[in-house]
C-alpha cells in the first residue's frame, strides 16, 4: 500500500518531491497510525461489501473500517455478522493488485472478537483489528482483554481503536477522571492501541446539537473543549500520548457536483497562498476543508469518514509541503541538537530548534507515508491528479 499509489508513476513523479512510501498492515505502529489517513466507514450489511473495498482500495482508500453498531438496526446484527464472514472469504480468495485496505471491524460486545476471529479462520489474516465504541476504562477494558486473547488464540498482530464518545467524557464534571481512566486502560495495551478516535457526532446528541455545513466541530464549542481536552491528556508529544484522528464530516453531495471546478477559494484557506486555490464547490466542501485544517492545527491525524468523496482532500491536505519539510529537516540537522535560532530556507520564518523539535518529527514522519509536494505543488494539484480516471 502506499498513498497516492493509484495514479500513475510518472504524475507522481511530477507532484512529488519525495514519494509517499510502501506500507503494509506488518509495517511499524507508529507508521500505521500516521498512514491511516481518511478511515472510510462501511455498513457490514452491504451485500457486496467485498467489491466495495476493493473499488475503494483502487481510488487510493488505505483504512476501512467495516461496522456492526451504530450504523446498523439491532436485528440487523446477525446477518450482519454473517454478511461480513463471507465477505472476507471471498476477498481473501480475490487477487487485490494494489493491495487491500487496513480493515477494521466496529463491534457492540467483546465476545463479538474472538468469536469473529474464529469464525473469520484463514481469512482472518486480512483484519487488522476493531474499534471500540463508547470507550472508558470501565467498558473498555473487556474489549482489551477480548482483544488480547483474540490475538493470542489467532496468532496475528491486532490493532483497537477505541472510540471517545461517552456522556462521561463530554460532561464537565466527569470529564478529568474519565480521561485518566481512559488513559490507564489504553496505556496497560499501548502496542495494541493504533488510534484514539473521537465520536463527536455522540458529543453533539447529548446537548441536542448538529453543526450545519458551514461549522466546523470547532465551531460548537462544548465539542471543541472536549478535543482541547482529549489532546491536552492523551495526545502528548513526550512518549506518553497516542495518535488521536479528526472527527466524522456528516455532509456529502453526489461526487461529479462535489468535484465539480468552481475556480473558487475557500474563504478560511485563503491566507495558505495560492497552492490552496479551490476547485472545489460550495459551503459543504468548504466546511470540510475548514476542519482538515482545524484538525491538524489541533494534533489530530487522519479523520473517520463516512462517504468516498471526503478521502481525497484529506489526503491531498495530509501531504507535507516542501516548506514544511525544509524547515523540519533544518530543524533536525544534528548540528543543531544543542539548540539555537535560525532563520528558515525559506526566509520568512523563525525556527527555534528545541521547541520545533516535536513538531519537525511528527511532519518527517507524515512525510514518511504521504510524501513531500514539489515546491511548485499544492492542494489543487494533488486533489485533481487524484481525481483523474
């Protein structure tokens, strides 16, 4: 697998100052947490779930997850159960050119691991792991242990991905011992925790609330305060936080109007110089693009997805500028462990080594799995190369 990897060598060669690199579901934690990118949600209903994935994988998708909660009724679940078992036969019984997506399952219950690790058998080697809802160290904790036993019983690595979407953790009275509850578990399994991901249409229900087009989760701020929060305790850059990913963007259109050239500027990417010209469409887009930018700017990686039109400009929004890469790469010249101020390459910026430190690694290593833009390169390039059949 690798970003960008379904257009051809040579625009990727024109777009990219270094290449995105390889990867595969074996690849390092931290280089799959980084890779997730735009993670796209799938009813484990759909009769031909094992076509869509690879139609997606195809459009350069790298994640999916594959859900039995609560985007299915309650009834659905054994049917749904069963759908996914002979999904996952067959695929693993299809060739996959470009290779297969990191796959994920969204369970209800614990005992729902090891018994669709059992029921999974052979096929079972294409799973990367599950998602955990309504994570707290006192629901999550058997879906951990689940897990671990899962794994041990099938003899593959697997990956949680537990999901903070409680009440517990929104209300503000709750909220601190929630977190360092959630800490505590997550921290007993860290080599087994891939991702924090944040369930904010949950945060929303609570209060009654749904952010219109033009809003961003930033923009409704009860939600706002619990991301500063879920970052502040469990996103920390000393070793001790993990990779937490931006919340679900709930409005789509039909692709070819989505897509659709406007030659029009997003209003709030306006001040990113003309890379960020937009060829993309009305407030829906816009809203989108607002809380990518958000999302990064607040330390969260990659974003859940909910339909195919929203993985490219995450993508083409998580590769590394060349002046973002030049100024990591200053900042990281062994010459410079001691210290110091320097003037960027750039000449329109300050670099100061030890404070940029943390932040030149996390962009090496983005760049590591997105790639580096030519200098000459931005959004609209990327986007659009990315759309093209």
């Amino acid at each position: 697998m690798r970003h960008f990897g379904h257009i051809a060598p040579q625009e990727r060669q024109r777009l990219f100052h270094r290449e995105p690199g390889d990867f595969t579901a074996d690849s390092p934690a931290r280089v799959l947490a980084a890779a997730l990118g735009a993670t796209l949600y799938s009813p484990a209903t759909r009769p031909r779930l094992a076509d869509d994935i690879l139609k997606q994988a195809a459009r350069g998708v790298v994640s999916m997850v594959l859900c039995l909660e609560d985007s299915i009724a309650d009834a659905e679940v054994p049917d749904a159960e069963e759908n996914l078992v002979r999904q996952f036969a067959e695929l693993a019984a299809r060739p996959a050119d470009g290779g297969l997506p990191l796959l994920f399952v969204r369970v209800r219950r614990p005992e729902q691991i090891p018994d669709l690790v059992r029921r999974l058998g052979p096929a079972g080697r294409l799973l990367s792991g599950f998602v955990v809802p309504k994570f707290t160290e006192e629901r999550g904790m058997p879906f951990l242990e689940a897990l671990e036993a899962a794994e041990a019983a099938g003899g593959r690595r697997l990956f949680a991905m537990p999901v903070l979407e409680s009440p517990e953790l929104l209300y503000r009275e709750s909220r601190v011992e929630t977190l360092e509850g959630i800490f505590r578990a997550v921290d007993k399994y860290r080599d087994r925790v891939l991702a924090l991901r944040l369930g904010v249409t949950d945060f929303c229900s609570s209060y009654a609330l749904r952010r219109a087009s033009d809003m961003t989760a930033y923009d409704v701020q009860v939600v706002a305060s619990v991301i500063a929060d879920v970052v502040n305790m469990l996103g920390r850059a000393d070793g001790t936080g993990f990779t937490v990913t931006g919340p679900v963007w709930e409005y789509f259109r039909v692709q070819e109007r989505m897509f659709k050239p406007q030659l029009r500027r997003s209003p709030f990417l306006e001040g990113r110089a003309e890379e960020l010209r937009a060829t993309l469409i009305e407030h829906a887009m816009d809203g989108l693009l607002r809380e990518i930018a958000l999302d990064q700017a607040n330390g969260l990686m990659g974003k859940t997805c909910i339909h195919p039109s929203h993985v490219l400009p995450v993508h083409a929004l998580s590769v590394v500028s060349h002046e973002e890469y030049s100024d990591a790469q200053d900042i990281l010249r062994p010459e410079r462990g001691g210290g110091g101020v320097l003037r960027s390459a750039y000449t329109n910026k300050m670099n100061e080594v030890k404070p940029h430190r943390a932040w030149a690694e996390r962009v090496l290593l983005r760049a590591e799995v997105f790639g580096v833009a030519h200098e000459d390169v931005g959004f609209v390039e990327l986007l659009t190369a990315g759309l093209a059949p």
